[in-house]
C-alpha cells in the first residue's frame, strides 16, 4: 500500500466510530497486567502520542523514538508523546512533545484523528494515540535530554 492509500483509508477510517477497547482486549497480549494494587482512577494521568506518518518515495513510514538513559524507561521504544498539561487536548499535546522531543514540524503536521486510549497500567497512564501525517519526510533531531535514537519504520 502506498502512503497516499494509506492516508487516504485512514482519512475514512477515523471519520468513522472506533471499534474501541473491546477490540484491545482482543488483541492485547495475555496476560495483560492489571493496576497495582490500591491504584485509583483518581491516580490516572493522561498522556498523547503522536504516530506520525509521512511517505518515503512511494511507501509509508512511521516515526517512533528509543529513550534515552536520562528519562524514565530508559532504553524503550516509544512513540513521540508525554503528559497532557492543563488546558491542553491530546491532539496540542502530541505535536508538543513531537517539537519537543524529534524538532517535528508541527506547523506541517495534518491531524487524521485519535484512536481509542491505551490504559498503561505499569507507569498509571491513559496513552491518547493521535494519527497524523506531513506529506514529505521531516528533517528531525532528537532531543539531547529524551531521545537517544529517532527509528523510520
């Protein structure tokens, strides 16, 4: 599939209703982990990341990070994203930290929409995934502080 099919499906696909966290329990690996003991909802703390496609000739690719060993999880594979701040929606956030973290140029990011939020129960989070496209491959740099390799997959 090309990177212009894909835009093009997903544009349709997120106009319409998610299949949701159903779905997820389907397909999450078992066993799935729960949250730790005496956790509350109150303790749940929202965060965005952005899945940033952008074509390279033809073909899609998607931009995820490794942390780097200054951060929390040091080592992870990840999506460009982080804590959605007070007054922020998860789309404002995604493109912050993607600024943030890779220099992604926000100003050229299209945001398709948002997938069903990912429950994180290790690290107390709700991930808020938000699809999004630029139409030429991004010059990124990562961040010195968050990111020791940017991936293009």
């Amino acid at each position: 599939m090309t990177y212009s099919e894909l835009r093009a499906q997903l544009t349709t696909a997120l106009a319409s209703p998610l299949p949701g966290v159903a779905a997820q329990a389907r397909m999450a690996p078992r066993p799935r982990g729960d949250w730790p003991a005496g956790y509350s909802p109150e303790q749940l703390r929202h965060a965005a990341g952005l899945l940033l496609l952008f074509p390279v000739g033809p073909e899609p690719h998607l931009i995820l990070t490794v942390r780097s060993s200054q951060v929390r999880h040091a080592g992870q594979v990840s999506l460009p994203g982080g804590v959605i701040e007070p007054g922020e929606n998860a789309e404002d956030a995604a493109l912050r930290e993607a600024r943030e973290e890779i220099a992604c140029p926000s100003e050229r990011v299209q945001v398709l929409g948002r997938l069903t939020p990912v429950d994180i129960p290790v690290s107390g989070f709700r991930l808020h995934p938000v699809v999004a496209t630029i139409d030429e491959r991004p010059h990124l740099t990562p961040s010195d502080e968050e990111v020791a390799r940017i991936l293009e997959l």
